[in-house]
C-alpha cells in the first residue's frame, strides 16, 4: 500500500515501556503515537518531535530530520531506540554516520545530544 504520507527510509525501532516493540517508518504514524499514546506529554524533545513531524507532513522539513527528532524525544522518554543508523556503520566505512541534508541533520542531532545531558 502506497502511502501518501512522507516516509523514512530506515525505520525507527521503539522499545516501549511495555516491553513490546514498534516500528515507525511512516511520519504520520510517528506523530499519531507522539499526540496520542506518548507516555510523558513534556519535555523539549518531544515538543521538537511534534513540531518537526508536523513540518515534514507540510513538506516544509525534510523527513530524515523529522526521524531523528522523533528518535531522540523516545530516548527522552526512556525508550530506546534499536537499529538505530547511528550505530550500523560498516567496518573500514568512510561513509558518514548520519546523512547530511543542507547540514541540517548535524546541528539538529548536536542540540537533541545537548537538551538531553549526553
């Protein structure tokens, strides 16, 4: 099924509270569960969370961003994250970590790392 939804390429592996996990790879799905099931309704990561995967939806912010917001306020939550790209590098990869989309992706990544204490 087609979805016109704005999609990740690479999956976001939530481990909930509950033990399960959930996979996200659609922004639509991601903001559903951050406005409706999220556990903790505060904190500046998930705020970031919410407005960056409303302004991917506006196609207003490219998606991957969105991605990483919504993996850092799970983080923020006490949800880890499994397969996260971050730690998938291949051995003797040059290639770099996390994309680079108008060098947003690392700043957005350097202030979540910030407002989360790591």
């Amino acid at each position: 099924m087609n979805s016109p939804y704005p999609r990740w390429t690479d999956p976001v592996r939530v481990h909930l509270q509950s033990g399960l996990t959930r996979e996200f790879s659609c922004i639509y799905d991601a903001l559903d569960f951050l406005e409706n099931e999220w556990p903790i309704r505060d904190g500046a990561l998930y705020e970031r969370a919410i407005r960056q995967c409303r302004e991917a939806l506006a196609r207003s912010l490219p998606a991957p961003i969105a991605r990483e917001a919504f993996a850092f306020a799970c983080l923020e939550a006490g949800m880890p994250v499994a397969g996260d790209r971050r730690n998938r590098q291949r051995p003797g990869s040059a290639r770099s970590p996390l994309p680079q989309i108008d060098g947003r992706i690392a700043a957005v990544t350097r202030m979540a790392h910030a407002l989360a204490g790591a």
